[in-house]
C-alpha cells in the first residue's frame, strides 16, 4: 500500500528516480546504461515481460544501453544453467526495444 509496491508501475519507480538522478547528474554527452535481473526464475515472480516494459521505460527515461543478467535472492528459483543460458533475454529485450544489449554468465562461444 505504498508507492513503491504492488503495481508494476509503482515496482520500477525507485530504480526510475534512481536512473533520473544519476542521469541529471552524468554528462549528457556520455552514454549511460543499467544492469539488470531480466527474470528470477520464480514461478509468479519477475518475468522477461516485466523486464522489456521496464526498459521502455529507462529508455524513455535516456537509458543508452542494458546490461542483462538474471536471478535473485529466492531460494525457489530455478535457474537453467548452461552456456549462453541469459543470451535469449538479453535478445528478447532487443528485439522489442532496439535498445544495445548485452548479457553476462556463461558465454563459452562468440556465436
């Protein structure tokens, strides 16, 4: 019941105020991006849709490029390890966003 819970919308609003923070006070000829957890992997949890909507926002917001990584702090996550294994969200947010990502974690081959 606070302004910072519950909704979507009010979920991403700190780390909003937080990137138009930083963002005001970084030069704004310097690209500045953000790192994120695309999912947790928790059934009911935070999911890649969750993340593309998010970085509509940041982008909107000045957000020049996302950094992809995935995971929590949940004990019931499930974590699908494997080489490249976050390679698919970072594209995922890509292709619906055109912003320049990238992702972290196992990445054995440039392919």
């Amino acid at each position: 019941d606070d302004a910072y819970g519950g909704a979507f919308e009010h979920r991403v609003r700190f780390p909003l105020e937080v990137f138009a923070a930083v963002r005001d006070a970084w030069p704004e000829d310097k690209p500045m991006g953000v790192r994120i957890s695309a999912t947790d992997w928790v059934d009911g949890g935070w999911t890649i849709e969750d993340s593309i909507a998010f970085v509509r926002h940041l982008q909107a917001a000045g957000c020049d490029w996302i950094d992809t990584s995935s995971g929590g702090i949940s004990p019931a996550q499930k974590i699908p390890l494997g080489p490249g294994y976050q390679v698919p969200l970072a594209r995922a947010i890509r292709r619906a966003t055109s912003i320049p990502t990238m992702a972290v974690g196992l990445i054995t081959d440039a392919k």
